[in-house]
C-alpha cells in the first residue's frame, strides 16, 4: 500500500464519510471506493460488483476474482435521554464499539461538559432536541431518567421515527405504568411492545457500570438482528 | 462490527512511519471454519517487530510477524500467507479453533 492511499483513509475516518478500500491482491494495488465518486481506472473492469458489496457492506473478496473489498461504515447513533450516572459508563463502553452517543438532559446540572467531556450534549427537552438531532431507523434509543416527563415524549418519537432500538430504564411496575401511557396517547401493542423494559439482558448487576454493560450487551445484540 | 473510523491500528501505523520505521499491514481477507476474527480484521507490523492490532486470538500473530520481517528483509511489497490448524504444534503457528485464515500482507511504501 502506498503511504498516500493511507493517508487518504486516515483523512476519510476522521472526516466520518463511508468508503471503501479496494485491492487487488495480484499486484498489491489499492484504491479508495466512495458513494457517488468515479471508481479508479485499473479496477473498473469489476466496478458492478465493488459497488454491489459496498451497499451490502461486506467485506471479503468478491468471487472469482483477486479483489478484496474492505468497507469503512458510519457508527450506529445512540441517543442516551439522561445524564444520569450509568450514561457516564455507557460511553465508556461506546468508544471501542462503533456507537456515536449523543445525551439529551433538559437538567443543566446533570448534562454538563465537565461530566461527559467531548461528547454532544443537548440541554432540552426531547421535543426540542429531536429537531436538531437528525435520527432514522438507524438510531437507537435509551432513555435512562425513568420520569415520565422527560423520557416519554423521546420514546414517542422514537416509536414513530420507527428506530430499530427502544430501551428505557425502570422497574417492571414503572415499564407497565409507562405502556399504559403510551396506549392512552394512541399508540398499539404492536409499537408499545417494541420497546426494550425494563431495558438491559439479565445479568443480575446492580451497580452503575452492571446496568451499563447489559444494555450496551442488548443493543449490540438487537444490531446484529436487525442485519 | 465491520471496520469503524474510530480503529486506531491505521493512525498508528502512520506515527510509526512519521519516525522513520518501516510498516507492513497484515489483513484478514478469508476465512473459513471457526476462524477467531473476521475478515478485514487488521495487525499492523513494523522493522524493529513491534506490533499493534490482531487477525487472530493470539494464535498466529508470533507467525505473522515473522513473515512480516522477512517480507522488509527481502524488500518485498505483498505476501499472501494461509494458515490451518496444525495438530502437531496448534499452539505455536496454527489454529487450535480448526479453522482456516488467510491474510494479505502489504508494506507500506
């Protein structure tokens, strides 16, 4: 590989654009693959099939051929509602997983720099917030406050941006009082049951990092499904 | 989880380069069987026999270096390097989980 392609692909992580990178295993040549840019010349001749495993995001060596598809995918966002103790955790585990965190807190005291250094913070209320977090079926949510208040309108939005995670923190009995909510403003069974409560896989841990470590374990595990 | 932009092995790799050092990059390209990490997994290798990175559990990476050095002994560019399980010695060189990798390896120049 030469020592500007790596340049290159150093440059297209810390920009956090997709690309791919393509060699040819038969004489160690390399090139960068982007959505919507011209492919290299030397590899046009299997430009179909680089394309084909770029937007299935596989990486491997496209059959019959000596060229190897290696591709560099966005992070999975992840809301966190609540700069509560066990977020601190969360991200701790995020940093090696893949996972962009952005925490909405309408509480100043709780979402303060000073607390979750170098992570986004949003300091309003999730209806608010949500206009200025873009968010698709790609996203995720935990919502970690357990007050109606804040957490329910962030769980609505998520059921109806349709996000392919929906956790939320509390007991049993907070979990049922909240269904019971959510049914009351109109939505189904279908939608309420969807959501991940009480949040977490069972691992018996109580403590700030235990909680921690068992949603992060649930959500990597919903990724995984849902591919 | 695929490659994420936050892999650090590519960066480090272009701090060794910054300080003179001479860098090989090993990558999984296939596997077959119960092969501990996935394909594009990535081990970076410099002339001195530092390394950062994995492609296995810790099954072949003494292996891999070695290969390493000797592709910047013979200033070669690439390698393609396979390796099975070996029964007689599966935990010095092969695969004690029976599976099969094989990785590319390139120099950086």
């Amino acid at each position: 590989m030469k020592e500007e392609l790596l340049k290159k692909i150093i440059e297209k992580k810390e920009k956090k654009i997709e690309f791919a990178i393509i060699t040819n295993l038969e004489n160690g040549e390399g090139c960068i693959f982007e959505k919507d840019k011209p492919l290299d010349k030397n590899f046009e001749k299997h430009k179909d099939e680089i394309m084909s495993q770029f937007h299935k995001k596989k990486n491997g060596i496209i059959e019959g051929t000596n060229i190897f598809v290696e591709n560099y995918i966005r992070p999975i966002k992840v809301i966190v509602v609540g700069a509560v103790h066990i977020a601190q955790y969360l991200i701790n585990f995020a940093k090696s997983l893949n996972f962009e965190i952005s925490i909405i807190d309408p509480r100043g005291y709780f979402a303060s720099e000073q607390r979750f250094p170098g992570i986004k913070i949003v300091n309003k209320w999730p209806k608010e917030a949500f206009t200025e977090i873009k968010t698709d079926k790609n996203t995720a949510l935990i919502a970690l406050t357990h007050d109606p208040k804040i957490d329910d309108p962030a769980i609505q939005h998520a059921i109806k941006s349709n996000f392919f995670y929906i956790g939320a923190l509390g007991s049993k009995k907070t979990h049922e009082n909240r269904c019971k909510r959510l049914k009351e403003s109109g939505f189904n069974d279908e939608q309420i049951n969807k959501i991940f409560g009480p949040i977490g896989i069972k691992l018996g841990g109580k403590s700030a990092p235990e909680i921690a470590l068992s949603i992060i374990a649930q959500l990597i595990s919903e990724v995984y499904n849902k591919q | 989880m695929k490659n994420s932009f936050d892999e650090k092995v590519l960066d480090e790799a272009r701090d060794w380069l910054k300080t003179n050092r001479k860098v090989v990059l090993a990558t999984v390209i296939q596997t077959w069987g119960s092969s501990p990490r996935p394909i594009g997994s990535r081990m970076i290798i410099n002339d001195k026999g530092d390394f950062s990175g994995s492609v296995s559990g810790g099954c072949v990476e003494t292996a891999v270096v070695r290969e390493c050095l000797g592709l910047i002994k013979e200033n070669k560019l690439f390698k393609k390097i396979e390796f099975k399980v070996s029964n007689e010695n599966a935990w010095e060189v092969g695969l004690a989980c029976g599976g099969e990798i094989s990785i590319f390896l390139e120099q950086i120049n």
